[in-house]
C-alpha cells in the first residue's frame, strides 16, 4: 500500500474511535473531520483514488457525515448508545478498512524491479501504414494493414535525468480484464504505476549502433504486457520495437483517437479447423513483423523522426514475443531471415515454422503447468494446450538447423512471462517469489540475445543455474549445432 492509503485507514480508524468512544466535543469533533477532509484530498491529488480503497472512502463518508451532523445539531446528552452497540459499529468499520487493506494487497500499486543495465530509457510511439496490404478484419473495404509501435531505445543518464516518467497505459488494465474475464475498473490503478521510460529524450551517442528487437504480444494483450523485460533489454542496449496487431490485441489506440478492439475468435467444430484459423492469423502478424522491419530499414536510410537514421544495426535483428506473439515469432523467423535469432514464451507453431523448423537459434521457454500437458497420461491439460502442439514442436526442434532451447519453469503459469507477477503476486505468484518471477524471464531472454546477437558468451545458457532453480533445460531438444 502507498503511503498516503495507510494514512487514510489510520485517519478512518482514529475518526470512528474518537466518536464512539470519547467524549462528545465540538473542537475534537472539528479535528477529526477536517483530518478526514484532508488526507481524503491529498490522497485523491497525490495518488488519485482507486476502487480496491473503496471500501475506506465509503467509512471515510459516513464518519464525515456524521461529524457535520454533530457539528450542524445541537448536543443531545440524553441519548446515548450502549458499548456494545458502539463495539459493533466500530466492528463494521474495521471491517471496511480491513476490505481496503484486503483489495489493496490484492491489487497493489507496485514499484518495478530496477533494470540491470547503465543505460536510461526513452521512447517514442508511431503508427505505420502498411499501403501494400488490405485490412482482412476491416468493415471498411480498402482499408490498409495499420498497427502501433513503440520504440523504446538507450539514452545517456544524464540525458533522462529530471524528466517525467512514462506510467503504464489503461490499455494494459484493459488487457488483463480481457484476459481474465475480470472488471477492467479493477485494473486502472495501473496507470499510476511508474515505469523507467522517458519520452522523446535523445538516444544516446555511446555505441554507433544498436542491435534491434522487436516485441509481439499474445491475444488479447498489449505491447507494454512486458515492460521490465524490454526496460532490461533497452538498459543493457538493444532498441525495442513493440507491436500492437489490431483485432487480436486487446486495444490499438491510432494517434487521431480511434481504436481498434480484439476480435473474438469464431466457434469452430473440430480442431484442424481452429489450427488453420491460426495458421492465417499468425501469418498476419508474422507479415505485421516483417513490414515493421521494413520500415526501420527505411528509418535507418533516412528517419522521419530524426533519431535513428544509420543507428539501427540491422544485421543484428531478433525477434521475441508471448503466447500468440511467441507464435508469432516463430512464423516471422522461417518466412524472413532477416530476424537472426528469437524467443517464443509459451507460444504455438502455427503456419510454415512447423514443417521446416529454423535456420536461426531458437530458445522456446514453457511454463511447467502447461509442459505437464505433454504427457499423455495427464488427462487434465492447460488450456492453452493443443493436440498438434506436441509433433509440432517436435518437428520445430528437430528439423531446425542452428543451436535450440527447450526450457520450462516451474511455479510458472501461462502468463507469468508478463507482468503479471506484480500486478498481484497474491493471485498469480503463489509459490515464487514475484521479483524472481520477473528475474527468471528477463534473464534468459537477455542471455539468448547477448549470445546470439552481440556474440558474447553465456554461461546462463549451458545449464541449470543455483540462482534460477526453477528453470530445466530438456535435454532432447536443447541442442547446440553452431
């Protein structure tokens, strides 16, 4: 809980106390609403006020209520309330405060982890037109292929020092309430949580250029779903490019004020039939990745924006992405070889990857509930388990040509590769630590990349590791060929 909230159920309690059990009196009765009155204001200013303390701010009203009343009326002295009538209205405001506290730590408004790396962060955000592709989803006939980006890029300390912080978009609330079938309203506290990026602030002139990652999120998700995963890249300097895919993220917000919500996927009667439905819209994102390269490739030629032009080593591009967008990689790897290196986070092999495997070092890393499901003897599998994913991870990792990962995680759940940890470690980091949760994804994904991309050996990548205990690495499937 943030300071000022603790404030608040401290002055609640303190309030309900002093009217049920001290002596009525006009200057104690002042105090207590005006020490309402203010921490209530400072806390709606300074922190803004939030819906897992509504429980507090519906106490915080009645107690004002009634000491105006006490205020406005005359003291009555001949009635007066029993000890245990007065025990149990205080009884009912503990309860309040303690259902505040309860949602508070629940849903906590939480500090991102500290990035590892010497550089600070900036980011600018831009919409691209894809003129050469039709928008399929589109009621609109002849609208063009339009996406979202983010590039979060290496800035000099010194550089970032003094400005404001970027926070976290409603979008990413709107994406977990998606996800979760839960009231999105649960969630808009996070666009009071800080993150480690400024905006606009000038990349910096350390390196002549930077090695190039572009980000896909899963379905139903947001491209700031992994933010201490890309600030971690950026601070160790790599450029970050975020995708949002319109009609399977969550919202694609386009700078004039449109938006573009996630389309739910049709019914289908069998499962080949889902799969080839996956096969086309993995196939739309993968072409998404490659027109994002197109144009970076362009930007580095001459940028519009002024930042990059003859700054992005593009011969040291990769590619990484969660669930739908570890798919999504997968495809954007086998259909352009430009991307020389990526890693899918619990995604599915959907179109050309699945029957001819990768040219490019690959690392696939799988939660240990979902990895259960491979066994056949399990009978109760993930949800985000299919029947083609084992022969085709299988034939990914067989048929592939350059070095392959196979890890999984144990205490890890399909959306641990997110956020998802910090926003509520009571719900979805039961049995690990949330920082380590966070630690686990960053870690690994920066090790492939420093290895593969900036040529620097990695010891994290040739075996289990004492700080990472969580994490196995399948014998089968792992296998270096470089």
């Amino acid at each position: 809980m943030r300071v000022l909230e603790v404030i608040v159920i401290v002055v609640v309690l303190a309030a309900a106390a002093g009217i049920l059990f001290m002596q009525r009196d006009r200057r104690l009765n002042i105090g207590l609403l005006l020490s309402v009155i203010l921490v209530m204001t400072l806390h709606g200013a300074i922190d803004h006020y939030r819906i897992q303390m509504v429980p507090a701010y519906a106490a915080a009203l009645g107690l004002g209520i009634v000491l105006l009343l006490r205020l406005i009326k005359p003291e009555n002295r001949a009635r007066s309330k029993s000890l245990v009538k007065k025990s149990l209205q205080f009884t009912l405001i503990l309860i309040l405060s303690g259902a505040a506290v309860y949602l508070s730590r629940l849903l906590p408004v939480f500090t991102m982890p500290e990035p590892t790396g010497s550089y600070a962060m900036g980011t600018i955000s831009r919409q691209l037109t894809d003129e050469s592709r039709e928008e399929t989803l589109s009621a609109a006939p002849g609208d063009k292929r339009e996406i979202m980006v983010n590039v979060w890029y290496p800035v000099d300390p010194e550089e970032a020092e003094g400005k404001v912080k970027e926070h976290y978009p409603s979008e990413l609330g709107e994406a977990i309430s998606l996800v979760f079938g839960l009231p999105k309203q649960l969630f808009s506290h996070v666009t009071e949580i800080p993150t480690h990026v400024v905006d606009g602030a000038k990349l910096s002139a350390a390196e002549a250029s930077y090695p190039v990652l572009l980000f896909s999120p899963g379905i139903r998700s947001t491209r700031f779903q992994s933010m201490t995963a890309i600030e971690e890249l950026v601070s160790h300097g790599y450029i970050v490019v975020g995708m949002d895919h319109p009609y399977t993220s969550a919202k694609v917000t386009f700078p004039d004020g449109h938006s573009v919500f996630y389309e739910p996927d049709p019914e289908f009667d069998t499962s080949a039939e889902l799969y080839e439905y996956n096969v086309t819209g993995v196939g739309i994102r993968a072409a998404d990745a490659s027109f994002v390269l197109d144009t970076l490739t362009e930007w580095n030629a001459q940028d519009p924006n002024g930042l990059f032009q003859g700054r992005l080593d593009l011969d040291r591009a990769g590619i990484f992405g969660h669930s739908y967008g570890g798919a999504t990689t997968a495809e954007a790897l086998a259909q352009d070889k430009r991307f020389k290196a990526g890693v899918s986070l619990e995604g599915g092999f959907w179109g050309e990857v699945a029957h001819t495997g990768l040219q490019q070092p690959f690392m696939y890393m799988m939660s240990g509930g979902t990895a259960q499901s491979l066994d056949p003897s399990v009978t109760k599998k993930d949800k985000v388990f299919y029947e083609e994913f084992a022969p085709d991870l299988k034939s990914v990792m067989t048929k592939s040509a350059s070095d392959t990962y196979y890890l999984t995680v144990d205490h890890f759940i399909h959306q641990s590769f997110t956020e998802i940890a910090l926003l509520s470690p009571s719900l979805f980091a039961k049995e690990i630590d949330p920082v380590q949760n966070i630690d686990i994804t960053r870690s690994y994904v920066r090790a492939f990349f420093d290895q593969y991309l900036n040529n620097e050996p990695q010891s994290l990548l040739d075996g289990p590791s004492a700080d990472f205990p969580e994490v196995k690495f399948d014998q089968v499937y792992t296998r270096k060929r470089m």
